[in-house]
C-alpha cells in the first residue's frame, strides 16, 4: 500500500489559546502583588516605602503584557503566512501541470503518422499558447518576488493610456478567448500620465485579466480614465459584473499569496499574486490602486490613481 507522509500543520488556536491563558494569569498575579503591598502597607504605615514596589509590579505587568500580545499576534501573522504560501504552492504546481500535460499530449499526438497538416497546425497554435501562458506565469512569479525585496526599478516617462489599456485588452481577450467587444475601453486617446511604462503594462493586463477570470456568464468589462477635480492625477477604473467580494476582504485582496476563501474563487486558477504585483508597481510609481465591491455576486471595481506629470 501507498504510504503518504503528511507534514504537521501548526494551528492559529494555539498562539491565542496561549495568549488567553497567560494575560489572566498576569492580570490576577497583578492584583495579587497589588493587595499583598497594600496590607503590607496598612500593617507598617510606612507608605512611601512600599509605594515603589508596587510602580515596579505595575510595570512589570505592562511589559510582561505587551510582549505577550505582540507576540500573540507575531505568531498567528507567520502562521497564516504560511498557509497562504501552502495554498500558493498548491497553485503554482496546478499552473505548472497543466501546460505542460497538455504540451506533452500535443507532441504525443504530433508523432502520428497520418495526421493532417491542419491538425498539426491546430496542435501547433495549442503548444504556442500554452509555452506562452507558461512564460507570463513565471513572469508573474518572479516580479512579485522582486518586488517583494525591493529590487525592481522604474524609468518614468509620458504614457499614452488609451494605446497601452487597448493594447492590454486585445492581448486578455485573445488569451482567453472572449469578444474583444467585451471589453470596453472608453479613455480618452490625449490622457496620459507620467509613470514607468513596463509597470503600467503589467498592472493594466494583470487587472484586465482579473476582471475577466472573475467574471460570471455575463462578461462586462469597461475601462474607464478621467482627470480627477484638482487635476493632479488620472483616474483609472477596471470595472466588471464578475463574483465581486466581500467587504472583509477589499483590502487584504492586494496581500502576497491572498485569495478570498470562496468556491467561486476557488474554482478559477490563480496563485493570489496578481494583486499584489499591481499595488506594490503602483507604488513605486507613486500611485494608488483601491478594490470596492457591494458584496459577493456584485462585480467589482479597482481604481488607480496616477500622476500627470512629473512631481
């Protein structure tokens, strides 16, 4: 019989059950000392000699406290850090499979004899596909590594947003084989904005992608920019009718290897990178990106606030 080692996952309720138990125990030893000195007290009369013992005991809880809290809440970070990388290897290694197995049938099939020219350049386009999803997935992988360490720079320069959004649109549609007429571009063709264009290739496809990975049966996708009221700064809008999210979940959608804990998002790949990749370039550029949604089912919004102009 097949014998499977599973390693030992270390459970959140441990660090909180800890923390539970110990900030009583300090709270009644607290009161403990504080009632002891104040008999002491009563008994001697002598008050400011004992006063200093009990300004110590009362610091001591206060330190002994703050260390427990904070490593309460050090313990419980890294431990759900490391579930969301579990989950994220999990999905590295179904995005990894997959091409490759269907590459691996493609040549399989390839080596018929007989095989019509049409069906080997249909199984041709299959292989080229797949070799490139497989390219910007491990693209993927390693900017958010990069960025994750500080180590990607940018060369700022006058983007034209309407060249690069279409761009970006007709590359997803193709990809996922949707009508580009699905996705609507409506930014004006004189807006630009002055950033890294590389940066905003990526985190206009990587939100375009999204939306549409996202969206249920009626795909609606419309891309939005207009110049905000003090005219500092562009504002983007990716807007779909998709699964939309909870209200829990608007902010922690742009942490490295998050993915809301849902089946609809489960059943659709995704290694809970590409948010994070889109804030963390958006940053270094010196924009904003924010996600608002009215709930789970609802679609969902991602703005992106850009300079103008150089600062």
């Amino acid at each position: 019989p097949r014998v499977v080692a599973r390693r030992s996952v270390r459970s959140i309720s441990v660090p909180i059950t800890f923390g539970a138990v110990t900030v009583p125990l300090a709270g009644a030893l607290t009161v403990g000392w504080t009632l002891f000195l104040l008999n002491r007290i009563s008994e001697s009369g002598e008050v400011a000699a004992n006063v200093w013992l009990l300004v110590l005991g009362l610091l001591a809880f206060v330190v002994i406290m703050a260390v427990l809290v904070m490593f309460t809440i050090f313990l419980a970070r890294e431990i759900l850090e490391v579930r969301r990388q579990d989950s994220f290897i999990d999905s590295v290694t179904h995005e990894l499979k997959s091409p490759l197995a269907s590459m691996k049938l493609c040549l399989q099939t390839l080596e018929r004899e007989g095989l019509p020219e049409d069906k080997r350049a249909a199984l041709r386009v299959m292989m080229r596909e797949d070799i490139d999803r497989l390219s910007s997935f491990i693209d993927e992988v390693l900017q958010a590594n990069r960025l994750a360490h500080g180590e990607m720079g940018v060369e700022l320069e006058v983007v034209a947003l309407r060249e690069l959004a279409d761009r970006m649109a007709d590359g997803v549609a193709t990809r996922h084989k949707v009508p580009r007429d699905k996705i609507d571009v409506r930014i004006p063709s004189d807006l630009s904005v002055y950033t890294d264009r590389v940066s905003m290739e990526i985190v206009l496809r990587n939100l375009i992608d999204n939306a549409v990975k996202y969206s249920s049966d009626h795909l609606e996708i419309t891309v939005d920019a207009q110049i905000d009221e003090p005219g500092k700064r562009a504002v983007l809008t990716v807007r779909d009718r998709g699964i939309g999210i909870g209200k829990a979940d608007l902010r922690r959608v742009f942490n490295r290897f998050f993915r809301v804990a849902s089946e609809a998002v489960r059943k659709r790949k995704g290694t809970g990178l590409g948010l994070f990749v889109v804030s963390a370039l958006l940053r270094n550029v010196g924009g904003t990106v924010s996600a608002d949604s009215a709930g789970e089912g609802q679609g969902t919004t991602f703005t992106v606030r850009l300079p103008l102009r150089r600062a």
